[in-house]
C-alpha cells in the first residue's frame, strides 16, 4: 500500500518538474522577461494583473518585446510605436488569431465576430464592415441616428436644471440606444427588462472576464462546470442575452422587406437567404445572435467611457472648455447645426477629443492576439499560438512621438499655425486586420456628442468641490471613477 502511495505521490511531482524543466529550455528562444517560477511563473514579479503600470514596469526593464510566463504559458508584451506597428501592421496575417479560452469556447461557441478565428471571423467580420458601411448611408443612417441620440442626450442633462448629478448611466444608456438602433431598428425603453436583461449580460461577461474565476475556469474547467460561482451567473446571462437577441431575429422575419433592409438584422437575413447553397456560409441565427451580442460589447462600454474622460476634462480644465466653445461660436454662431463633417473647421474641438482618447486610452492592454502561423520578428523565433499583448497605452504616450505624453494637452494633435494633424501613431482602435470593425460610428459617436454637449451646457464641479479625480478604475475598461458635475445652460449664462 505504501508503495502505491509513493508513486501517486512521485507522478504529479515528477510531471511538474519536467514541465519547470521544458519551461526553462524553451524559455531562452522567446523575447526576455522576468524569471518563471514553478506554477506561478512571471507572477511573482509582474502581479496578479497585466495593468498599464505592470506592463510600464515590464518593458522598462527588459525592452519593448518582453515575455511574461503564466505557469508554463508564454505570454508576448509588444510594447511602444515601433514595436507594436512591426506585430500590429507588418506581421497581420501572422497575428489575426483571437486566443480562445475555456470559458470564451464555452460561453461564446465559437460564433459571432470577436471570438471567432479562421473561415468563420473572416466572413463574419468582411459582412460586419460592409454593413456598417452601408448603415451609415441615407437621409435616415448613422449620422442621423446620433445626432437625434445626441439631442436626447442635451435634454435629459437640462431636467437636471442645472443641479450636480452623474453622468455616467445617461452616457450610457445613449451608447447602447444607438446600438439598439443599428441592430434592431428601433431605440428601446431604457426601462424594458428584457433590454435591461440584455445590457446586464453584456455587463456580467465584462466583469466576469477580468475576474480571478476566469482564470480558475481555465485552468480548471473539468472541475468548474460542476461548481458554483460567478462563472455560473456569467453563462446564464449569456444566455439569456442570446435568446433575447434570438427573439428579435425572429420578430424581424416576420416582418422584413428584402428591398428595404433598414439594420443590422434586416442586412444578415438577406445574406443567410443569398447563401442557402454555399456548403462552405457561415451564416445562421447562432452567429447572428453573438454577433449582436458583439456590437452591444464592443461598442457600449468604450464609448461610454471615452465620452465620460471628455466631460471630466472639460470639468477639470475650464480653459480649455471655454476655447472649444468659443470655438464653435466663432465658426457656426449659435443656430447651425454641426455634423461630422464639420469637424473639418473645428480644428481645436477636433484635437481635444482626439487627446481624449489618447489621454485616457480605455482599455488596459490591447485585446489579446495569438500567432496564428509560426512568426519571426525582431530577431524572436514566435511558436505558432503564442498569446500576444499589444501595450497601446505605451504608444499613446510614447515620448518619442508626443510632446508631452503624461498631460492632458490638445497641442499633440495641432501645428504651430493651430491647424489639425492626423498622427499615425494614434491607435485607439488598434491597427491591422483586427482593428475595431466600428471605428467609423465611435468616431462619430464621440464628435456628435461632444460638440452636442459642449454648445448647450457649460460643465463645472458641484459648489464645494475643488477638484476631481484623474486616476481611473481598472476592470476590464478603465473608466472614471464615479463623479458628479454641474450642467449650466449656456442659455442662461
């Protein structure tokens, strides 16, 4: 008996320590980093969390293009402009996988855009491109739809009569308005519960992502599917997310018009139809349904935040606020109406949002990548799936490309005859075959609301209050941190 016991013992024991072996053969082909340890790896050094402050710490130590080990996995840092053009932009082809989770596999099936890979993301993702850009045209596309959110958005600031409130959930609820309207056709009531169902599971499975369970179900997801816990919570607000956006499709084939395709639904039916004799289509209800889901988690919390930053700012440095509306005045009076367009002959407003977005970048790290072929780059010999983190927030405040990258300052998007300068090494939306497929309606998004805003209300803190806080909150976005803030009607100054 004791003899068995002794091998049980000596298995696991003999098969950790030929792994921290291969770990440590292995480890001298790949990019430096800090040392591995058994089952913890790099962890020691970096910290429970890649944060841009671990990341900063990381690539100062040991170069733009560094490896962190989790236990035994790999994990590339490209860090800085150059580095991350050479992966992002010269390397595409090489890096357009997403690596898929346990959890991602179990709880996204491998459908939809975001967490899809090979034949599948690439018509997905070809079909998503084209029909943004086909919602965007007409009387009645894009543009219009924002404006109209935008002016919802001036209204429901003037019922606070100029009194200290928070921001944050009105911001949001506009974001996701529109989605709703580029999915579905139609704005919900920010009260509908099946909708409110929908914007919880979007929220869980953000939160559910960054969470420590996440990891425990990678690592662990023979065991995890039959404990209890968050991961739970996550899956079945997934799913209920899926049966609403379900309900919906199937609402929209009972009434659709194949002439007259008015959403994102409307586009992707006709499509399905188009393709019913194409063994190879990845069109169905299941990838439409994530799909949807994809739009509402792409595009809801990151706008939502960046437009948030911009208020906060505004607050935080009234100089500025006061230049961009005297701005605006000064080239359109107070009776035009400004589109997009205009943002050609608003130079300074222009440069202020764009500062913005490279001020605050809103997500930690880059969304992660994996070698989807063998990559050699920088004098690195890459395995095929190796996870790859693009560190944006090096870019965005890469010294040698802005003048000065830790403050906020309009300056770093204008020439010396205060005209606007487009900079190549402005990545907010990522760079290569991945970049963000809704670029143009965020882009839109943020100039509409902004300028909207800007021309009805002067913002300035609650009376009492000195300053407000600059350091965000990390989660799987980096938002402000709650604040409150006044909207005084220019009308009334």
């Amino acid at each position: 008996m004791v003899g068995i016991w002794n091998i049980v013992l000596t298995l696991p024991v003999g098969f950790l320590i030929l792994s921290y072996v291969k770990l440590l053969w292995t480890r001298s082909r790949y990019p430096p980093g800090p040392f591995p340890l058994p089952l913890l790896g790099s962890l020691w050094w970096v910290g429970l969390r890649l944060s841009p402050d671990s990341l900063a710490k990381i690539t100062k130590k040991y170069g733009s293009m560094c490896t962190v080990w989790i236990a035994h996995y790999p994990i590339i840092i490209l860090s800085g402009y150059q580095t991350v053009k050479e992966g992002l932009i010269n390397h595409s082809e090489e890096l357009l996988d997403r690596p898929l989770t346990h959890f991602a596999v179990e709880a996204f099936n491998r459908k939809g855009i975001g967490f899809t890979n090979g034949h599948i993301w690439k018509e997905q993702r070809r079909f998503g491109i084209v029909t943004m850009r086909n919602l965007g045209l007409g009387k009645q596309g894009m543009e219009y739809q924002i404006e109209e959110e935008a002016r919802r958005l001036v209204e429901a600031f003037s019922q606070k009569k100029g009194e200290p409130f928070v921001p944050s959930l009105l911001i949001s609820n506009a974001i996701s308005s529109l989605i709703s309207v580029v999915s579905f056709g139609y704005r919900f009531s920010y009260e509908d519960v099946m909708f409110r169902k929908l914007m919880d599971g979007v929220d869980t499975m953000a939160q559910f992502s960054v969470s420590f369970f996440h990891v425990l179900y990678d690592f662990f997801p023979w065991l995890m599917k039959y404990l209890p816990g968050p991961h739970k919570d996550a899956l079945t607000f997934m799913q209920e997310a899926l049966s609403f956006a379900k309900e919906e499709i199937k609402k929209h084939k009972e009434c659709q018009d194949p002439h007259e395709p008015q959403d994102f639904i409307d586009f992707y039916l006709i499509q399905m139809e188009k393709s019913k004799g194409d063994p190879k289509s990845t069109f169905s209800e299941d990838n439409l349904a994530q799909s949807i889901l994809d739009l509402f988690a792409a595009g809801t919390e990151t706008t939502s935040s960046t437009l948030q930053w911009a208020l906060l700012f505004m607050v935080a440095y009234p100089n500025i606020q006061e230049r961009v509306y005297k701005e605006m005045e000064y080239v359109f009076g107070s009776s035009h109406s400004i589109c997009y367009q205009d943002r050609k002959k608003l130079p300074y407003t222009n440069a202020v949002i764009h500062e913005v977005q490279r001020a605050k970048y809103i997500l930690p790290v880059g969304v992660p990548r994996r070698c989807s072929k063998e990559l050699k780059m920088l004098g690195f010999h890459i395995p095929k799936k190796t996870l790859v983190v693009t560190d944006l927030n090096s870019v965005l405040s890469d010294p040698k490309h802005w003048d000065t990258p830790g403050e906020f300052n309009p300056n770093n998007f204008l020439d010396k005859e205060g005209n606007f300068i487009t900079k190549e090494e402005f990545l907010p939306f990522g760079a290569g075959a991945r970049a963000c497929l809704g670029e143009q309606m965020a882009r839109m998004e943020l100039f509409l609301f902004f300028t909207h805003l800007l021309r009805a209300f002067k913002f300035q803190l609650p009376e009492g209050e000195k300053e407000i806080s600059q350091e965000p909150v990390i989660g799987l976005s980096m938002h402000p941190q709650p604040y409150k803030l006044c909207a005084i009607p220019r009308s009334i100054l």
